[in-house]
C-alpha cells in the first residue's frame, strides 16, 4: 500500500496523438492533445517513484485509470500485478478501498493530504497519470520522452525533491 500513498505524495483526459509542427524544427512530432470536456475511458502503465528523504525512498507499481477529472477510479497494482488499492473519486466525495477497509474523505485533495501528510495537485496528478502534462506549481513536468509513451515530473519545492516516472501502456 505504501506505494499506492507514494504516489500521491509525488502526485484527466484523453491522450491523442496528434500531429503538430516542432516550434523550432517545423517538423511534425507526436504530442499530447486533450480538452477538458471528456473524459478518458482508460488508461494503464507503471510508475516509478523516488522520494530523496534520509534514507531514500523508492517504489515500483503499475496502475490503470477509468475516468479522470473531476470524476475517476485509479487501481493501483504491486510489481506482481495483485492490487493493493483503489481510489474512487467525483465532485462530492473520495473513497480509498483497501481489501475489505474503506475511508471516506470530503474530496479527493482530503484523500491525498490524510493518507501522505503532504498537500499535492490533485487535479494535476490525475491529468499526469491520464497522460496530460498539466504543469503545477513547485513542480518540473518533462514531456520529451512522450514519443516512447513516458513522462517524467519532478518535485522541486517543496522539499523533499521527488521523482515521478510514469510509462505508458501503448
């Protein structure tokens, strides 16, 4: 579970390629494309996740996610593919499910703070795992791997530094 809850202490729409000129080579490349209307119906890939506390914390795991902002369900899996927790959000509520226990919290920014101690872009974090590099404030949000289905975000205010890595199912 600890990777689960990892993940909200680093951290939706719908990806489509789309084809649009480089800004500096005017050559076509693949990049992110969405609108905030729709919502995505599905979306899976791993994670990985470094948190530079004394001493240093890292965690692998897979996830999929059905839905997005503001309505969702993220399933989070161990390296083993058994899951270890769900977390079920909407404009009125969040749930986090594990095994038989169920929390209830007021919204999905609660969610986060009561189960990682630390305040996060909840809305930022969904589109990242949807596969939209939303920027956030205190946040680096790297989107030159995208051509290989990969984002990479970085945590640089507030310390700790934390990295995020996140692959892509094609």
């Amino acid at each position: 579970m600890s990777a689960a809850l990892c993940l909200f202490s680093a951290c939706s729409l719908p990806v489509q390629m789309a084809k649009s000129p480089s800004p500096s080579s005017g050559n076509a490349q693949d990049t992110p494309t969405g609108t905030q209307s729709a919502a995505p119906a599905y979306r899976a890939g791993r994670f990985a996740l470094v948190i530079d506390t004394e001493p240093q914390q890292s965690f692998l795991s897979s996830f999929d996610l059905t839905g997005g902002w503001p309505n969702g369900v993220l399933t989070i899996y161990n390296p083993l593919g058994m899951q270890m927790a769900k977390v079920e959000w909407s404009s009125q509520n969040a749930r986090l499910l594990q095994g038989s226990q169920v929390r209830e919290f007021e919204n999905l920014e609660k969610l986060i703070f009561q189960t990682t101690g630390t305040k996060l872009p909840a809305a930022a974090l969904v589109d990242w795992l949807s596969g939209k590099p939303t920027p956030a404030e205190g946040w680096n949000v790297d989107a030159s791997e995208w051509h290989l289905n990969r984002l990479v975000l970085e945590r640089v205010q507030p310390a700790p530094r934390t990295v995020l890595r996140i692959a892509f199912e094609s």
